[in-house]
C-alpha cells in the first residue's frame, strides 16, 4: 500500500516537474513569471491530442505539440513580450492576459468538452510487480520526467549554451558585457519552456484530461513548485516537484478533508524561513 | 453575447416606459399582447462548466425554434446572458437582465453557487425564476422560495435512492462512496447512504475530495483494497472523466462494479470517452438510450442538428423551455399576472416531454418522474450511451416518505449522510 502511494506520488512529481522546469528556465533567466504557462500546456495537450488523433501515433502527436507549443512560445517572445522586457509588472500582466485569451481560444477551436490524449497499445494495460499493480503509462510518465532532468541538467551543465543560461541567471549585464547575444539566448530558453510546457500537456492529457480552465490549476503547481525549489534552478523544481507529488498523495490518503492545505500549508512555512526558496540565489 | 440596450437614451426611455406602466395598469393589460414575452436565460458560455453552458442554450433554443418562437400569438424574446461559471457574475446579470432588460422571468445556470445567488435575489424582486439544472435539495424542501420553480429539473438526492434500492437488490451489501466535497455532492451521496443503510447495506468508507482533484491515484489505491461489493461514485465534469478513466487504468474496472450519481455517465462526460465507461450503472430520469419514442424522436433531432448527442443540460432545458410554454399557453400569454402564471405553472402536467410520459411537480415545486436505472453501452456507430435497465415508477424527492417528516431531518452534509447503523 505504501509503495503504492509513493509510486502515485513520483509519478505525479515527474509530470510537475516537466512542466515545472520549463517554468523555472525562463523565470530564472529571463525574469519573467510566465503565467501564460499553463496555457501552453493546455495547448501542448489539445494539440497532441489532435495530432495523435489523425496521425495514430503517440509520438507523433509529442513531437507534434512540443514543436507547436515552442512556436507559440517564440510567437510570445518576440511578439509581445519583446516590447516589456526589464518590467517586471507587465511582463506579469502581459502573460496574464495572454493566458486568458489562450484559454478562451481553446474552448473555440476544441470546445468545453474534456478530452484525453488515448494512450498508445504498448502503454496500456499494468505491469505487477508482487503484490503492487501499477499502470504501464504512469511509469511511462515517470521515466520521462527522470529523462528530461537527465537531458536538463547535462543542457545546463555540459554545454555552451547551459553555461550561458547559467551566467545569465548569476549576472545578465556581465554576459552581455562579454559580447555574447543574450537575446538569442533567451529566445532558445523561452522556446525550449514552452517546449516542455507542450511536453507537459501531452503527458498530462493522457492521464488527467484536458478541458478549461486545467491551464490554471498546473499552473498552480507549478508556481508552487517553483517557489519551493526556488527561481531558476533545475534541482529546486525537482525537489520541490518530489515534495508537491508526495504532499499532494499522503495529503489526501491521511488529510483528505484538507487536501489543499497540505501542499500550500508547508509552501508557507518553508517561504517564512526561506523566502527565495531551497535552491533560490539572491538576484 | 449581450443583446441588452445599455445606452443611456434607451435606458432613459425603457425606465420612463416602466414607470409610465406602474402608473396605468389598465393600458399594460391592453398592450400585454402585442409586446413580446421577454425571457432572460442565464448560461455559463465561459468558465469551468462552458461546455454545458453551451448545452443548456442550445437545448433552449431548440425548443423556442420548434415552435417558432412564439407563445399563441405572443413573441417569445430570449436574452441570453453569460454568468461565467460564477456566482457574483451570476447575480449581476440577473439584475441587469431584470432591473434594465425587464425580462418577463429568468431561466437557466448550472453550477449551484451561481442558481443560489440568483435565487437569493428574486426572493426579494418576485421575478419568476426556472432551474432545470440547479438540483440543490432546499431550494424545494426545507428554504423554499415561491417564484423559483423546478421545471423539469430534480433534487440532488432524487435519483440517488432508487440506484440505492437497486444496488441492493444486486446483492451488494458493502458499498464505498467517493464524491466531490460540496453541497451536491453531500446531497446525492446522502440521498445513496440514507436509502442504502436504511435497506440493510452497509456504507464501508465516504471519500470526499476538493472539486477538479488532478490525481485520483491516492483514491482508487484506498477503494481497491476495502473489500467492497460496489463503488458509488459522484463525480461531475472533467473529475468524472478522469476518475473513470483512472479507475480503469488502475484495474478496478471489472473488479469491483462502479455506479455512478447521474451527472457522473452524462453525454457531456462520456462523449469523449470509449471502453473505459463502458458498463457503469447509474441512475437518473432522462436516458438517451432509451426506446420510448419520444425519446428517440428527441434524441434524433438533436443529434441532427448539433452533431452530438443531448446531455442533461440540454434536455432539462428543451423540457424546461417546453413545460413554461405550456403554461403560458394555457393563461393565454398572461405573463404580466405573476401569481397566475406561477400557479399554472406549478398545475401544468407535462404530456409532449422527451420522456414520453406525463410529469407532475409536486406541491414543492419538483417533479415526479418515472427514474430509469442506466447502463453505459456502446451504440452500434460506437457512441456511448445511457440504456436504462429498469425503471422505478413515481419517484419524488421525498421517496417514499412523509415531506414534512422528511424535513425535520437536517440538510445532507458531509456530517449528515442519513446513514443507519
């Protein structure tokens, strides 16, 4: 029984934290609260699920709704945000509103209905292992959370482009200092966010539907997961993608009368000793 | 959306026509036919429940379009407004549907945060008010307001005690319940716990968790291992999707059988969805896969002109739209009379309904109805469906028992199931 609450927590974490590390890429480099991420991650879902209708294919419809979901990230970018850049307020204002008019787009081009993304032949269906029996997709999920940290990290830690974002996140004038077209990196950054907002939508249609307003309850999470770890930092979202998935389970398993309280209840209490969260740096 | 004149000259104008009507009764009377009967339906077409929003319009105007329009020779006019899922919009486009539209009497919402607050505030004006959808228990029993009347609507708890006696006759005596932890929740769950424990059964555990819960996992992980002989579940919207969908994924499908509270099989959640749904019981008046020809003549219609099959919503509506009609017609389009009207209302038996058999409201202002007891299938293009099984005769909201003795027992809550140990 346990075993099987914590696998429900990890697997809940590892689609918090696709979600969550697109979000806290661009907060920590480019300084933006995008609350327009729940929307891409509405759409990353209603996209793939299109997509995976007609072509048949699960991966086609993932590939399908990251590539789209980035496009509509750079279209964000250097459409709109462009014109802000460096006011905190309303860049927040910006993505606010971009969310509502994404959401209300949605409901037009899908309608109210809820939908969820068919899970491919080769993930139906459980694996049992002793006495614990797990559904195949959920694992699925939880793999490809581990990947997208894996990937994430080597990104960031291995690469050019990874030590750029970082430098960005530490001091952004002394990169630009060095001549180094910073622009073109938050560009990259901003479209690979929405690259895992889309991800995100896709993984997360197929198990917990897709309909309006699912935008504003991931976003939610994953503000709350940024908090947690703290803005821009990779092993924060994971962390606090682990703590929010765990919470969220042994809360309604042991507290089910204050299912919210037991996720934003500790959120509160670590932001009074922490303010800038576990891994947060002072800007 | 809003076909209201907000401008500050036709305001000028509506405002001195009003009170130039207070003031000479008699010439009303004498206009009364040729104004059209003005209607303000209030629908949420954005927010959480938009898509049955759209339903409930559609279904509405369905009926309105059949009928061209019109009452005997009166115009019907209908306002349509958008109450955004919310009960402070709600209650703002009521007045301004009441107060600067002056609708003749309003019909409509769905969620009942946002039906309470409207029906809050025609306590105080006497507008008549209609809700096909808005199933809170009191708004009929114990807080009853005159003017809010339930035509072809139901109370939460209505349809639960039939599904009860059935389980019961299954043979399941230990039964688990797991709901949405609000008012219609409490209500069709205490409806089910009441009826069940008072058989004989026994309700092993209540789950009650927030509305739109994202992972049902830690849920279905507790429900597997109880040891019951059924699960009864009240889920409405995108939380019926998911836990349906869950529960199959998990395995607990074909294992322990799942009934559902009538929101939880509706069209508007099952439309989208294949295997999984299939083969859930529940229970409640209307069932689209029913043989009675009326239904069938309804559903064909509204399958023809919407491409989907006809959710709760847009049938309570089409009936709701079609049994006021009905009294109006009988009055002779008397709108203006408002005790007349509310009276008639409550008097008119429903013949032509998509149910195809006659329905009477009680004393309380909600109807009786032969209750089917329906199983999800799938038609043969492969739509799912509600197919009734079998039917309970005259259901009431009091059930079988005495409403004056029924109403000295609290309101269900999460705290009151009605549960007999």
């Amino acid at each position: 029984m346990l075993a099987f609450q914590i696998m429900n927590g990890l697997t809940f974490a590892a689609l918090l934290f696709v979600v969550a590390s697109g979000f806290t890429l661009i907060f920590g480099l480019l300084r933006i609260v995008n609350l327009a991420h729940g929307a891409l991650y509405l759409f990353g879902g209603y996209i793939g699920f299109t997509i995976s209708k007609l072509t048949g294919s699960f991966l086609i419809g993932g590939i399908g709704a990251m590539l789209c979901v980035a496009i509509m990230g750079l279209l964000l970018d250097q459409g709109l945000l462009r014109f802000v850049r460096g006011f905190e307020l309303r860049q927040v204002m910006l993505t606010l509103g971009v969310a509502f008019v994404l959401n209300d787009l949605a409901l037009v081009m899908w309608g109210g209905d809820t939908f969820t993304v068919a899970t491919p032949e080769w993930l139906q269906g459980a694996v049992v292992i002793g006495s614990l029996f797990y559904p195949k997709f959920r694992i699925f999920v939880l793999v490809v959370g581990i990947l997208v940290f894996i990937s994430l990290w080597l990104l960031i830690n291995k690469t050019r482009l990874g030590a750029l974002i970082r430098a960005g996140v530490d001091d952004l004038e002394m990169v630009e200092a060095c001549g180094i077209d910073i622009r073109r990196v938050f560009l990259v950054t901003f479209m690979l966010g929405s690259a895992l907002a889309g991800l995100g939508g896709m993984l997360g249609g197929t198990f917990l539907a897709l309909y309006p307003s699912a935008d504003a309850e991931i976003l939610v999470f994953s503000l709350a997961v940024v908090i947690i770890g703290g803005r821009g930092s990779l092993v924060g979202a994971a962390i606090g993608s682990l703590l929010i998935g765990l919470l969220n389970t042994f809360g309604q398993v042991w507290f089910p009368q204050l299912a919210y309280f037991v996720i934003f209840g500790p959120m509160a209490v670590l932001l009074a000793f922490r303010p800038l969260g576990l891994f947060g740096k002072a800007a | 959306m809003s076909k209201i004149i907000t401008d500050r000259r036709s305001f000028l104008k509506s405002t001195t026509a009003a009170a130039a009507l207070v003031g000479m009764p008699a010439i009303v009377r004498a206009q009364g036919a040729s104004r059209p009967i003005k209607i303000g339906l209030l629908a949420p077409l954005t927010g959480v429940i938009a898509a049955g929003g759209k339903e409930l319009v559609e279904g509405f105007e369905m009926y309105w379009e059949q009928v061209g329009k019109k009452v005997g020779d009166r115009a019907v006019e209908i306002v349509i407004e958008d109450d955004a899922s919310n009960p402070d919009t709600s209650l703002q486009k009521a007045r301004r549907l009441v107060e600067q539209g002056n609708v003749d009497f309003l019909f409509g919402n769905i969620l009942a945060n946002t039906g309470l607050a409207v029906a809050n505030y025609v306590k105080g004006t006497g507008t008549p008010y209609f809700i096909p959808v808005i199933a809170a228990d009191d708004l009929t029993q114990r807080t009853r307001i005159p003017n809010v009347i339930r035509v072809a609507g139901y109370t939460a708890s209505q349809t639960a005690r039939p599904l009860a006696d059935w389980a019961y006759k299954q043979g399941y005596r230990k039964v688990a319940t797991i709901s949405q932890d609000y008012t219609f929740g409490h209500e069709q769950c205490g409806g089910f716990a009441q009826m069940f424990t008072e058989l004989g059964g026994k309700i092993t555990q209540q789950f009650w968790h927030p509305l739109n819960t994202a992972d049902f996992s830690p849920y279905l992980g507790q429900l597997a291992n109880l040891g019951v002989d059924a699960v009864f579940a009240m889920e409405t919207g995108a939380d019926a999707t998911r836990f349906i969908q869950q529960y199959a994924s998990f395995g607990l499908k074909g294992r322990i059988p799942l009934m559902g509270a009538m929101n939880a099989t509706d069209q508007s959640v099952i439309r989208t969805m294949s295997n999984e749904a299939e083969g859930i019981v529940s229970c409640a008046h209307f069932a689209e896969g029913s043989k009675e020809p009326a239904t069938v003549k309804f559903v064909a219609d509204y399958e023809k002109r919407y491409q989907k099959l006809p959710s709760i919503y847009g049938f309570s509506h089409y009936s709701g739209a079609m049994w006021v009609a009905e009294a109006l017609k009988t009055i002779k389009g008397n709108v203006e009379d408002r005790p007349l009207f509310l009276k008639t209302v409550l008097a008119t038996e429903l013949k032509d309904s998509p149910l195809g058999k006659t329905v009477k409201l009680d004393a309380y202002g909600n109807p009786i109805y032969d209750v089917s007891i329906r199983k999800v299938e799938k038609r043969a293009d492969g739509k799912l469906w509600n197919v009734p099984i079998t039917s309970y005769p005259q259901v009431s909201q009091f059930w079988k028992y005495d409403p004056e003795t029924y109403m000295k027992q609290p309101p269900y809550s999460r705290d009151f199931q009605g549960i007999k140990s």
